[in-house]
C-alpha cells in the first residue's frame, strides 16, 4: 500500500507528458493517416516500448549517468536531433505523392509495418531528456530503496499508457474521414509535419537545458 500513492503519481506525470504534442505525436498520425490503422497501432506500439526501455534504464541508473556526463548527454542530444531532421527532410521531400495502394497480408505491407516500427522506436529513442524527465520524476515519487515488483510495475505502467495513448491517437486518424481529408490536403499536412519534426530537432540540438 506504500507504494500505491508513489505508482499513481508517476503514472499521471507519465499521462500528460504523453499528452504533450512532440515527435512522436508526429509521426503516429503520419503513419495512421498516411499508412493505414495497422501501421499507426504498430507505430503506437512502438513508442510504448521505446518508452519502457527508457525506463527500464533510468531505474538502472541512466539518468544519473546522462545528468551528470554533459559530453555523453550532449552527444546523445545532437544525435537525436539530426535523427528527426533527416526524417524530416525525408518527409518533406516526399510530401503530396500518392499513397501507396498496398495489399492486406501482402509482403509490402509486412515489410512497412515493419519499417514503420522501427521508423517510431528510433524516434521515441533519440531524445536522451527522456531519461533525465522521468529520471527526475523518479527520484521525487520513489523512496530510495523500492523492492523490485515496483520497479516492474512502473515499466508496464509505462508501457501500457504510452502504447494505449497513442493506440487512441492512430485510431482517430485512420478513421475514413480523416483519412479524406488527409488524401486532399496530403502536401500541406506532411510538409506541416515535416516542419514539425526539424523544428523539434533543432530545438534538440539547440536546446541545452
């Protein structure tokens, strides 16, 4: 029971920093809207188990590695930040072609659920203030000393609101009309997308807080 109060704390704080618009929000409507409903849940799943070996990590002592090595940190920062602008240009780029007409079961569509899922965990993976956010988050709702059950249930916790969140968002955006009007405005959207996820990079690169 001590440890109920602690568990729910963090699985708000984990809610509405889900909630929060950023790349991944990005790319799961882009992949529901632009791909079809399997490859935005695929890419939901995705971010749920890029978030869990977030925190599995940050339990083993990541975030006070990265808090406290401003080299290692840095490094990772800039990493993820050129991460997003290539995905961002390669958007770009391909803004307003047509939607690949791709058929269920075929081995196309396996191989773009699969490189759809990858495509998300990259992303979920490349922002190392992942770590250093929930690290803090950690450290304020958790007593030094938590047995390991705890330590499980946080990853599932994790894990299931993430995937669950995002699940709800490429649900959304894969609807038919969604999807109309996403067909018509195909080239505004993704290039609107596009400058999303470099103005996020840049931000990341730039942003040294």
């Amino acid at each position: 029971m001590d440890y109920l109060l602690p568990l729910a704390g963090i699985a708000l704080a984990h809610v509405l920093a889900a909630m929060s618009p950023g790349p991944s929000f990005v790319l799961v409507t882009r992949a529901a809207a632009g791909g079809s409903r399997r490859h935005g849940l695929v890419a939901a799943l995705a971010m749920g188990v890029g978030v869990a070996l977030w925190a599995m990590g940050i339990l083993l002592g990541l975030a006070a590695v990265l808090a406290h090595t401003v080299v290692l940190y840095d490094a990772l920062r800039i990493a993820g930040g050129l991460y997003l602008i290539v995905l961002a240009v390669g958007l770009w780029r391909g803004a307003g072609r047509p939607l690949p007409a791709v058929a269920v079961g075929s081995e196309s569509l396996a191989t773009g659920l699969g490189a759809t899922f990858v495509r998300a965990l990259l992303v979920q993976l490349s922002n190392p203030k992942v770590a250093v956010f929930y690290g803090s988050v950690f450290v304020s709702l958790l007593p030094q000393d938590f047995p390991l059950w705890v330590g499980a249930a946080i990853v599932a916790i994790v894990l299931i609101d993430e995937t669950l969140w995002y699940a709800l968002v490429a649900t959304a955006f894969s609807t038919a009309r969604l999807r109309t009007l996403y067909g018509r405005a195909r080239g505004v959207v993704e290039r609107a997308f596009a400058g999303a996820l470099g103005a996020l990079g840049a931000k990341l690169i730039l942003d040294r807080t």
